[in-house]
C-alpha cells in the first residue's frame, strides 16, 4: 500500500513553511512539490493538484478558490487553510474536538477548512456553553484577541523584524476598528451564536501567540463561574490537544498569561476567572496562532481526515522553524 500523496500549494508562505516543517521526516506520507524549473508553469500546479490524495491549500482566499476549481480529479481531497470555505456548505470545520460528531465528519469529508487562529480561540471557549445552553444562541457576545505579528502574514513579519514597512509594525496595535473581521461570521456559525460577536483584535511586538478573551456579566445567565468550567472541562475530557485549566473559587492555576507559553505546540488551553463576588467571569484562551490556530491544526485535520490520527504524533514544530 502507498503512502497519501500530500501537496502543499503555498508552501513558502508562513503557514504552509510550517505545516510542511510538521510532515517532514514522517514515513507515512509522502509530500509532493513543484520542481523548481517549473515553478511558473501553471500547469506543474495544475498537475500535483490533481496527483495528491490530499491538498492542502495555504493561500490567499480568491487564490484557494481557484485552485479548488482547477481539481477535476474525484480522488484530490482538500484541505484549506484559508478563510475561503469557513462558512461554506459542503465543506467541513476543522476542529475535531469541536463536537462529538467532529471528527467523523471530518474524516469523511471531502473538503475540509482549517479554523482561523482567532476563532478556534473563541469558539473553543463558546461552543460546549451554547451546547449546554449555559450561553444562549441570542446572547450579545464580545471578543478580545492578541495575537504576535506572524499572524498578520509575510509582509508584516517582515516589517517587524527589519526588512521593510508596514502600518501594522510595532511593539502593540489594535485593528479592524470598522468592528468588521473574517472570523466574525465563522464565530458565530461554529461558535453557536445567532449574530457575529463584538470582535476587537490587537496585534503586538512578538512573533507568535495568542490570547482570546471572553467577558461575560453572569447576572443576565443566571450562572455561576464554575458551572462556564464544569461544562468546559465536561466537554474536553480525554481530548489530548486541549486542556481546561484547573479553577478554585475564581482562581486558575496561572494568574499571569503570557501568550508565547505554548508556541510551537498544538495545545491549546483554556482558562476561566470570575470576579470576588462572583458577578463577572473571563473566558480566555492561549494558543500558537501558527499551531492550533494553523498549521498544527492543519496537520491534525489532514491525520484526522486520512485516519493517522494518534499518539505517535504531537504536530510540534521543530526548534528553529
């Protein structure tokens, strides 16, 4: 029996160096790329994205849209990890740990998205309270997210580490204040919300990781903090990837978050803190936006979906990548 044939299309960009950093080595795979002598040949492309048993797409969204449409091969499966298809019929959310359903659909689809880095922050956090309807469908939500540079893209990154300009550049920066963000809608649809959230995103000095915070005044739930935990910590356990952080009376374990804790990784981990007189909670959760929140997720959907999934791999990336 061969190994899947996987070709990354946006190999060099950020998200696509990575996930391939992630497949290098593996023996139960086999990555396709172009020859560099055909690298403007439209029609190597066209060729490996017909030859792969998966695809894994790493562009821009209009570009991933055509290169879905340039696949006439019924045996390709896709795995996008562009916004493209988030909120698409037909196509698969890439979070397995989502529901109990997920990862069935996932490995029986055939074309997957890959979450946003924001949004799996987010709807991490929402999904298992509006499945337990601790968090109505109708309630107004807002969401807070930091992430590093790395997440603005290549010319960003660039920016920040001397080799150019961009607006976006420098030690802290808040965005998107028309409050008009692509991972609002994919938010809600997954998240189990009737309306796009308030969303706020903010972009800082270092390179990756991220927080995504939720506040939620509990006198209009009519819940307590610990209930929003016990339905968190319900819903992930056993999950290997994620974690519900221990909670006692409003304190977690870690007082303190620093967004960089597990760059590198595809963890992800969530925290809840309530106020002294129990009023307020504060949802948040950390990750690598260039793991869970890409590529390492990316890697987990495509062993999710080609039934390799399991202890043998964590989907790190390696030191120096």
């Amino acid at each position: 029996m061969t190994n899947p044939r996987i070709f990354i299309d946006g190999e060099a960009g950020t998200t696509g160096l990575q996930i391939r950093a992630r497949l290098e080595g593996r023996d139960d795979l086999e990555l396709l790329s172009i020859d560099p002598a055909r690298r403007k040949d439209p029609g190597a492309r066209y060729e490996l994205l017909n030859a792969a048993d998966v695809a894994v797409l790493c562009l821009h969204d209009d570009v991933a849209r055509e290169a879905v449409a340039m696949i006439e091969s019924p045996r390709t499966r896709v795995l996008d990890a562009s916004s493209a298809h988030r909120t698409a019929d037909g196509w698969a959310y890439g979070f397995p740990e989502l529901t109990l359903c997920s990862r069935d659909e996932i490995r029986a689809a055939r074309f997957v998205s890959n979450p946003g880095c924001y949004a799996t922050g987010a709807i991490a956090l929402l999904r298992p309270l509006t499945d337990a309807g601790l968090l109505p469908h109708d309630f107004p939500v807002s969401v807070q997210g930091f992430s590093g540079y790395s997440g603005g893209g290549r010319a960003l990154v660039d920016a920040n580490e001397g080799r150019g300009e961009h607006p976006m550049a420098g030690p802290f920066k808040s965005y998107a204040l028309s409050l008009a963000h692509k991972h609002q809608p994919e938010m809600a649809r997954h998240g189990g919300l009737n309306d796009p959230p308030l969303f706020t995103p903010h972009v800082g000095g270092w390179r990756q990781g991220m927080l995504v915070q939720i506040p939620l005044h509990l006198g209009p739930l009519g819940v307590g903090a610990e209930e929003l935990h016990a339905a968190l910590t319900t819903h992930y356990d056993g999950e290997r990837f994620v974690r519900v952080m221990p909670f006692e009376g409003g304190r977690p374990a870690d007082p303190i978050l620093d967004p960089q804790t597990l760059n590198g990784t595809n963890e992800l981990e969530l925290f809840v803190y309530a106020s002294p007189g129990g009023e307020h909670a504060l949802l948040v959760s950390r990750l690598d936006n260039l793991g869970k929140g890409a590529s390492g997720a990316a890697v987990q959907n495509l062993d999710v979906m080609l039934g390799l999934e399991g202890a043998r791999h964590d989907y790190r990336v390696p030191e120096g990548v």
